[in-house]
C-alpha cells in the first residue's frame, strides 16, 4: 500500500477534516503517500486531486466543513462515469481509497470495492442515520449547535411568552430531534420515527399554559414537515402566540466538538491501518469506546433501530 486516496462526499459534517489529518499524518508516519481528491466523486472522475504532506492538514483539526471540498456527483452513479473514475485511480497509482460521508458516498464506494478497488468508509454525516454505528461523524456537534440554538430561543420566547417551533436537520432520522429535545428540556419532540398528532401538542401547550409557564419550545424533526405548516396547524386549534426557527445549515458548520475531533481522528488513523494490513471494502463505526470495521454491504443492509426509550422519556419530563 504505497499509495491512498482519500474523499470526502455527500454534505459535509465537522469533524471530517480532523479525519483527513489523521490519514495523511497515520499515512506519512508509515510511508505511504496521500493524495487529497477534490470534490467527492467528481474529483476523482476529473483527477482533481493533489499530494497530501504535513502542511497541508495543518491547523485544520479545529475546522468545520471539509478542506478537500464536497459535492454530489449524478455523472459518478453511471457506468461512463465509474469508468472514468477507475481510469483515474489507475493512472494515478492509487492503491487505496478512504472515502468519508453518508449512505449515498458508502454505496459509491461499495461499487469502487466490487471492482478491485481496496476501499473504507468513515461515517461523515450529522444526521446519524447510518444503522451499523452508534455515532456518525459530526454528529455531537450538530446536536450542541442545536442546543445552543435551544437556549438562546428560550430565553426570547419566556420574554415574550411565546411558544417557539424549532426545525432541525436529519432527513428521514429523528435522532438529532430527539436529542436535542430531551437535552434541551423540550415540551414536544416530533420525530418520523413516531406519530404525534397536533391535539397532543396543543394539549402539552395549554397544559403548561395552566400552570404559569410562559413559553414552550417544539423541537420538529425536517423530516416530518415544514414548522411553519405545524404553525398553521396548532394556531388553527389553539389561540397562542407562536414563532418558527428552522435553524438549516447552521447545523452543519462551526468548530467540531472534542468529541468529533477524536472520533474523526481515531477513525481516520484507523482507516489507514485496516488499509495497510490488505482489509478492505469496509467502513468503519463505534460502539461504546470501541472502533470497529463492518463490511460495506452488511451495514447498508442493516435497519436503524429507533431508541423508543429516549423517546419515551421526553414525554415523562415535559409534564
């Protein structure tokens, strides 16, 4: 393995360039040279790529966003383009291929692994929708965002007494929803993983209302609807005052958590070692305190397991 490439793709999540530097600096440590593909996918069909060396990671572990850049590439899932994106990796010498991001980056480098080429996956996405992991890269803070975002509403919404209705990120996964709602001492958290329908919301609301609260806040998950619709819905059935924050790609930027920055690194390092040692075609997870290698096909096969348990007590602690 004298050589690897290294990508990241998809939206991009903090923490990702604290697994860059990982791999270049675990790289260069053993001698194998890294070259840093621009843009994701789209790189690499283009051979926009260049050297990695010391300098070029420094000082960026505190970095959000990606230094490597990120961009989905449509041309990339057609047969022209996966050609192109071989003959690339060929004329370049790579022997290996990290390719950091979520579901749709991972199922880019399963088909790079069903055609000889050694690949791992890191789980680079703040949505942590990825089953076979507990935590996805970037995810701690993308949660702490969110509830910094909690704290500073509240204390506008309890000046005005008003109720606030914030959207979070997360496509089709609640977990930033619920976390940040359970964390953030929400009244009403509203995933896709649950059903709620807007006379509970209406009935938590009022209930507060009766004993002297002054404000309430709804976390609501982006996969579930708009906050303004749910706005429409409850002032519709209820005579408040209410107010919608949809706190978009705020969430997706800012300075990585400690957390993040060693996640990152740990699977960065790891990555090249599975590499090194001719282990190939997985991505890698954590469980606990431990990382861990899982073959790509078994964990995109794999379903996320809702935590049911969290959830339920949101509900006991917004009585």
């Amino acid at each position: 393995m004298r050589r690897i490439g290294v990508l990241t793709s998809g939206g991009d999540a903090p923490g990702m360039n604290a697994a860059i530097r990982a791999i270049v600096r675990y790289g260069i440590y053993h001698n194998i040279e890294v070259m840093g593909i621009l843009r994701g996918y789209k790189g690499l069909i283009e051979n926009d790529m260049k050297a990695m060396d010391l300098s070029s990671v420094a000082d960026i572990i505190h970095r959000g966003g990606t230094v490597l850049g990120t961009e989905r590439s449509e041309e990339f899932k057609t047969e022209a383009g996966l050609k192109k994106a071989l003959q690339t990796l060929k004329y370049r010498d790579i022997h290996g291929l990290v390719v950091i991001g979520g579901d749709g980056s991972f199922r880019g480098a399963e088909v790079l692994s069903q055609e000889g080429i050694p690949t791992i996956g890191i789980p680079g996405t703040i949505d942590n929708d990825l089953a076979y992991t507990e935590y996805t890269l970037g995810f701690n803070t993308a949660l702490n965002t969110i509830l910094d975002a909690i704290g500073k509403i509240r204390d506008t919404s309890s000046s005005h007494e008003r109720s606030n209705i914030i959207e979070v990120m997360g496509r089709d996964c609640g977990d930033l929803a619920l976390y940040a709602g359970l964390a953030g001492g929400a009244e009403v958290v509203v995933i896709p993983e649950e059903t709620v329908n807007t006379d509970e919301i209406c009935e938590v609301i009022m209930r507060g209302k009766a004993r002297g609260k002054k404000h309430s806040i709804i976390i609501l998950a982006e996969g579930v609807g708009s906050a303004f619709d749910l706005k429409d819905e409850i002032k519709s059935k209820i005579d408040i005052e209410i107010r919608c924050t949809v706190l978009g790609y705020i969430q997706r930027g800012g300075t990585p958590t400690a957390y993040d920055r060693l996640l990152g690194s740990r699977m960065g390092a790891k990555a090249v070692e599975l590499l090194m040692n001719n282990q190939a075609n997985l991505v890698i997870g954590t469980r606990g305190s431990k990382i861990f290698g899982q073959k790509i096909n078994e964990a995109l096969r794999m379903e996320k397991e809702f935590d049911i348990e969290a959830y339920r007590l949101t509900k006991i602690l917004s009585i």
